[in-house]
C-alpha cells in the first residue's frame, strides 16, 4: 500500500507525500511528551504498521525522493448526538 504509493510519488518531480499516522507507533509508555527522539516501542500491529510506513517516508525524504510529512492525529472522539443512549 503506502510503499507502492511512495514509489509512484518518487517517479515524479517535486511530489509531495502526506501521512496520517497515530501516536500507536510508540505503544504503551510513561506520561510524557513524544519528541523525535522518542524511540517506537509498538505493541499491536497497527502501531508497528503506522511505525513502518513512518520510517520509509524518512528514508524517501533524506534520500530526496520526495518532500514527506507525517503527522501524528490525535484521537478523535466525536460528540455523541441527542438521544443516542451515551451520556457525555
């Protein structure tokens, strides 16, 4: 999936390539904020995924195939709607 995509963004000139990636990569951890730094100890497969994919697009960026960007989404908890059994 995402490594196909990136192979076809590296084929053309000044491509851009955007990834939504989760904060899973790091897996369980203390309190704190993530930096760069912070080492990816995931503990499911989507976080292994999300840590895979965010490595590859560092490699194509420092390589000078593409321009990538990774931002990691915090999660997203929708507001319940009027009368649907959850209490906010």
């Amino acid at each position: 999936g995402t490594r196909n995509l990136l192979e076809v963004c590296r084929k053309r000139v000044g491509c851009k390539f955007i990834f939504a990636s989760s904060g899973a990569c790091f897996g369980e951890r203390p309190e704190g904020p993530e930096t760069d730094l912070t080492k990816f100890l995931p503990s499911t497969s989507y976080g292994m995924t999300k840590a895979c994919c965010e490595l590859m697009i560092n490699d194509y960026t420092r390589r000078n195939f593409l321009d990538g960007r990774v931002a990691r989404l915090p999660t997203v908890i929708p507001r319940p709607e009027r009368n649907s059994g959850f209490s906010p």
